[in-house]
C-alpha cells in the first residue's frame, strides 16, 4: 500500500525529528534552567489569576455599566473545576512561553550546525530596541483593549441581554476565553508598524506593496475584526477604527525606513541637521515648553480625570522638585530635537530620490500615481520597460480600485509602446517576423486579436466561467445526458456539470445581485433592528402566556446568557434566517430563466408565485400550530419534570430558543419539505434524480445546521435527523403520485407552461 505522503513531506518530516531531538540533546543539561523558567511562569500566572487578575477583568467588565446592571451581571462556574483548570490552562500557556526563548538558547549548538542559527548576529542594541518596541506597542494595544474596548463593549452586551430579558450570568470559562482572545487580538494588531516597518525594510514585502494593496488591508482588518468581535458594527468599528490608523501609521513608518535605506549612502545628518537649525531648535524649545506648561497648568489633574473616567485606577504625579521638572523639560525638548532631525534627514532623502528619478529616466514613473490621461501622456519608455505580466498586473490594480479607463489606457499604452518593442534575445530578425506572421494569420483566423487587451479580457473572466466552457466542449454531441448509464466513470464529469450548471446560473443573476444582496441586507438589519429593540422579549414574554396554566412564568423566567455575545449571536443568526427565507423567491425569480434554460425547470416563471404561496402556506401552517400547540405542550412537559425533581431552572439563551424555534418555524419547514419535492418534480426533477441524490441533500443539511444552530454535534443531528425524516416522507409521496417514477409531473420537454 502506498503511503499517503511523498517522498519531500517524509524527508522534511524527519529533517523536523532529528533537529528536535537534537536540540533536546544539545539543552539536555540545562533543561533544569529552562524547566525553572516554565515553573515561573507557570505558578506566577496561576497565583496571579487567584489574587488580582479576575478581580481586575471584573472591574474591567463593570466599569461603564449602571449600578442596576452591574448588578445583574454575574460570573459563575458552571463544574467544581472550572476555576482551578481554567488558571492552570493559562499558567501553562504563559510557562511555555516564557521556557521557549531559553530552552532556543541552550540549543543553539544544534541550530548552528544545521544552519538554522543566524550566521550574522544582530548588535545586541538593535535586538534591544526591537524587543522594546514589541513590549511596548504590545503594552499599548492591550492598554486600549482594557481601558477603552472592554468596559464598552461589556456594558452594550449586557444592556443588549437585560433588554431581551434575560439575565447576564457569564461561565467564567467562555467569559475569560472572550476577554483572552480580544487581549491577544489587540496585542498582535499592535505590533503591525514593527512588522511592517522590518518587511518593507527588508524589502521581503515593498513599501508599494503595502501603499498599492490599503484597500485589502482595510477589507482584512474588519474580516478579522468580524472574527474576534461581536457581530454588531459597534464593536467591530471600536476594533477596526485603531487598527486602520496604526496600518496608516504604520505605513508612513514603512515609506520612511524604505527612503532611509535606499538612501543611506547619500543621508547627511549633520548636513540636514546644520541647514535647518533653527527650525530644529525651535521644536525643542517647543516641546520643552508644552511639558512644562503640561505639569505646572493643571495637565495632571485632567489626565488623571480622564483616567478616572474610563474607570482606571491608576494616576500620574507632578514632579516633586524643581530639578526633576527640568529634568522632565530637557529630555522632552532634547526628544522632540532628534524628532525633527529625523523628519528633515528623511525629506531632504524623498526629494533627492524624486529629482533622481524625474532626471533622464522615464522608465522610473509610477503608473499608480498616474490616471487615464496620465498613462496616455506618458513617454513611451515607460511602456517599453514594462513585461507583459507587469502591464497585466498595472491594468488589474486599476480596475481593482474602479478605474476602468485607466486599466484600458495602459493596455492601449503597451500594446503601442511596449509589445512593438520587444526585442528577440537571440537577435534572429527572421525567426521573429515568421513568428509575429504565424501569429497575425493565427489571429485572424480565429477571429480575435492577439493583443494584450484581448488576453487581459480572457483572463478576467471567472473560475467557474473555465468549467462553463470546459463542459461545453465536453458536450459538444448534444445529448447533455452522458453518464446515466455507468454512474462511476462519468463521475468527474458530473461534477463537472454541476459547477457548470451553478456557474450559468450565477452568471445570469450577477446584473440582479445589487437588488438580491440589497433586499437581503434590508430584510436582516430590520429583523436584527427589531429584535435588539426589544422584540425578541415581547416574543418571549408572549409564548409564556400560551404555556398552561400549571406552568407559572416564573419557572421558566430565568433565561441565561453564559457567553457575552450569546443573545447577540443568536439575533444575527435568526436575523439570517429570516432574510434568507424572504429572499430566496427573489432569487428563484431572477434565476428562473438560466434554470429553464439549463432543462432544470420547465415552467414559466410566472410559476415562482405558485411557489412562494404554496411554501408560505406550508411554513404559515406549520409555524401557527407549532407556536399554539407543538412548542407550549414541549416546554410545559420539561418545566414540569424539573420542578417535580426539584430544580432550579436556568436555561440557556440558545438552546431555550433554538427550542422554541425548531417545535413553531421548525414545523413549517418540516412541512415544506414535501411540498418543495412536488413542485420541483412539476418543474422537471425527477423522482428517481431525488431518490438517487438523497446523500448530496443530507450533507448540504448538515452543512446547514451547523452554520445556523447552537455548536453542539447534539443539535446538529435533531435538526438533520427530522428533515431527512420530511426528505423520505417526500419521496414516497412522490413515489405514490408519479407511479414510483414512471410518470412525473413535468411536462414533456418543449412543451412551455
């Protein structure tokens, strides 16, 4: 049996084996240090948690909410060994943190002798300021998190659960892996400008890169942002916001050390320095002063205010003697001195490189600081410098930022300047005439130009567009029937076709995308908009009222939030749902005409309304005897059996009404279920297509169920289960009505209802 892996991957496997073991052999005798540093770390951070951190994170946690709902904020354990196994998880982490950076140390022997330890070590002062500068932007980003981030976000999840009418009672456990994960968001998105600052320097990703590409930095950012933060825009701009300035920043700190370092040669300090002395001078004067002026007119008292007012407890102090304000004075002014010479040194570098490049050589400009009449005017060196994979990769920056003219202008420009000009390596003027004359007749025998704007426009077209034209030289018979009778070697075929299929359909629905997307988006910040607004409590309060009468309100009154943003995940994703339900006729609408089409459907689409009333009925139906029947007799049996048992009952936010959702809408999906299996065996699926694909059906709900049901494997399969139950129910009504499969509902193909 062959192995799964090749011959590389094993090799690297077992390059990766023999280093750790010898780094283990090389540090064998100084494991006791590096264990010493893991028991520090360890007990430190245990120790720590138990005497001063949980109580500092719940001072974080209450420090902008009311006095009534910090009060009805809670943090529990939900196991005896919460606790203690939560504090030795994090002392464990922090323990292998602090023991990797010596157990590297002791063995450096083995990493020398494999190559793998710096040949050319870095001064021991610029890894001192590099370490610095980490500690110090770490120290910075987790200092907003917790000073500014935290005590906003915490009260808005709060007040958001309160308003719903529930109740805040955090597991300290999801509580602390919220509280960690944001720390460690804001202590990574902190160290950008050094990372960015050492890969342009570098030059392993150029300064343009970063400059050219901002607008995936800012689609990255909130992506992340969406990841790490609660799902409300709030939060997510309160993470963002930050973040894009220290890109900016971080950006200009990149232009900067690239103009020093291609400029090192030619930076005069002292020169900078002496012609513009007096402007330097006079910032020290001036930064001196504003310190000065800071400790002696009340700077303190208002720092120390704002301080208090974001609930902190720390404080700064005035100097205690006149010596030490000097103090204070002449390092503020010396600092903002050398801040100054830096920028001067740094912009007399920028516009020695500007007149450099703008001298004699026009190949140097930038066609990103160009627009469309820009590129038209530009010499045509420019174009002749260029390869056809940088005017390719010109042309898609533009249109990436919306500048289609600009993208056509530079492939018109090089298809002029820079094609014309292309040079035969081996200097054989015959061999490339014949070969421009091969291509010119190939040309216009298919048709189409050979340019560079033609390839552009070929290659722009879509992934799925590939398999599109790949499936139509596959059926070029025409019978778009191929692999029905040997499933197994048409295999990839079929899977071909589906993507195929799926890629017709998008691309027909693709004008209609601003109104489907936009209807979607309306649809869902209205639900989410109402339900924050306190519709989900009037739902709740109103399906207790429809409990029986043995059941009071106030045993089930106690619905509890264990993680911060459980009622807000749970209203996106109920927000989700509905919208997706309200626009999916919109959808089939816009796509009813590539269905048919394709031969999937075969009736008009005046049939989309059929559809839609007929499953609105179905969900209507389902959902008004699940909500008056179904669901109260469900919760009043399991209240019930817990009060006979003697139990306090506290039930999770998701899982409460998850339950609620599944015995009321739940029902009237179930329902249509069937009803959806007629009508698309009245469009043309037939019954044994439904019956042979019933494995692609339960993975796609699968799927389904666990992106828009609580994380549970549990949930899961009670919501698979029962709608693989409808799925079969489905079919053997389809079974009875088209004599198991003999005669469908379709109409006949070319026969148009």
């Amino acid at each position: 049996m062959s192995s799964a892996l090749d011959e590389d991957t094993k090799a690297t496997l077992d390059a990766g084996r023999e280093t750790a073991g010898a780094m283990l052999r090389a540090a064998q005798k100084d494991l006791q240090k590096v264990f010493i540093f893991f028991l520090i770390g360890f007990l430190g951070t245990f120790y720590a948690l138990r005497l001063y951190v949980w109580d500092f994170l719940k001072r974080v946690t209450r420090a902008q909410m009311s006095a009534q709902v910090s009060g009805d904020v809670s943090i529990i354990a939900q196991t005896p060994f919460d606790v203690i196994l939560l504090q030795a998880k994090i002392g464990l982490v922090v323990g292998v943190v602090l023991a990797v950076p010596p157990f590297l140390y002791f063995s450096r022997d083995a990493l020398v002798e494999r190559g793998l330890w710096p040949s050319s070590p870095v001064p021991i002062w610029q890894l001192v300021i590099i370490l610095l500068g980490m500690v110090t932007l770490f120290v910075l980003g987790v200092a907003y998190g917790y000073f500014v981030f935290f005590p906003f976000t915490f009260a808005f999840l709060a007040q958001n659960a309160i308003a719903a009418g529930f109740s805040p009672t955090y597991s300290i456990v999801k509580w602390a892996q919220f509280i960690f994960l944001l720390t460690a968001s804001f202590g990574l998105a902190s160290q950008l400008p050094l990372v960015m600052t050492g890969l342009s320097y570098t030059e392993i990703v150029p300064y343009e890169t970063f400059r050219d590409k901002w607008r995936h930095a800012v689609v990255g950012v909130f992506a992340v942002g969406a990841m790490f933060t609660p799902p409300d825009p709030f939060t997510q701009i309160m993470w963002a916001i930050p973040v894009l300035a220290l890109y900016g920043v971080s950006l200009y700190l990149a232009k900067v050390v690239t103009t020093a370092r291609r400029g090192s040669e030619r930076m005069d300090v002292v020169g900078s320095a002496r012609a513009h002395w007096n402007t330097i001078a006079g910032v020290g004067v001036v930064g001196g002063l504003l310190v000065y002026a800071f400790f002696e007119r009340g700077g303190v008292d208002y720092f120390n205010g704002g301080l208090a007012a974001i609930g902190s407890d720390y404080v700064i102090y005035a100097p205690s003697s006149t010596p030490l304000l000097a103090g204070y004075v002449l390092l503020a002014g010396v600092g903002a001195a050398a801040v100054a010479v830096g920028y001067y040194v740094y912009q007399d570098l920028d516009d020695l490189a500007i007149v450099e490049a703008g001298v004699g050589d026009p190949a140097a400009i930038d066609l990103a600081d160009l627009d469309a009449a820009g590129v038209r005017a530009a010499p045509p060196e420019v174009f002749a410098a260029l390869s056809e994979d940088e005017a390719m990769a010109a042309a898609g920056d533009a249109i990436d930022a919306g500048d289609r003219g600009k993208a056509q202008a530079i492939i018109d420009r090089f298809d002029e300047d820079g094609a014309s000009d292309d040079a035969d390596p081996d200097g054989d003027a015959a061999d490339a005439d014949a070969e421009s004359a091969a291509a010119a007749g190939a040309t216009e025998a298919a048709g189409s130009g050979g340019s560079i704007a033609d390839r552009f426009s070929r290659a722009s077209d879509t992934f799925l567009g590939e398999f599109r034209d790949g499936d139509a030289d596959d059926d070029a018979d025409g019978d778009g029937a191929a692999g029905d009778e040997d499933e197994g070697a048409d295999a990839s075929d079929d899977f071909e076709g589906y993507y195929t299929d799926i890629a017709f359909i998008l691309d027909s629905i693709t004008s209609r995308a601003f109104r489907i997307v936009g209807l979607f988006m309306l649809v869902l910040a209205g639900t989410f908009g109402w339900l924050y607004t306190g519709g989900i409590k009037r739902v709740y309060e109103d399906f207790l009222s429809r409990l029986p009468a043995q059941v009071t309100p106030e045993e089930v009154l106690n619905v509890v939030a264990l993680h911060p943003m459980e009622a807000l995940v749970f209203e996106v994703k109920f927000s989700t749902i509905i919208a997706a339900i309200v626009t999916a006729p919109v959808l089939a609408y816009y796509a009813w005409p590539a269905l048919r089409e394709r031969n999937i459907i075969r009736q008009r689409r005046r049939a989309v309304f059929l559809w839609t009333g007929a499953l609105a009925a179905g969900l209507i139906g389902g959902f008004v005897l699940g909500y008056t029947m179904i669901a109260p007799g469900i919760i009043s049996w399991l209240v019930n059996d817990a009060v006979m048992a003697n139990m306090v009952i506290a039930y999770r936010i998701t899982n409460f009404f998850w339950l609620i959702f599944f015995t009321t809408a739940g029902i009237g999906l179930l329902a249509d279920v069937p009803i959806l299996m007629i009508l698309l065996n009245s469009a043309g699926i037939s019954y044994r297509t439904m019956r042979g694909r019933w494995r692609e059906v339960t993975v796609g709900i699968l799927a389904f169920s666990a992106l828009f049901t609580p994380a549970d494997v549990l949930t899961m399969f009670l919501v698979t289960i029962p709608l693989m139950v409808a799925y079969g129910i489905g079919l053997g009504v389809l079974f009875v009505i088209t004599f198991g499969g003999r005669r469908d509902l379709a109409p006949t193909r070319g026969t148009d209802i």
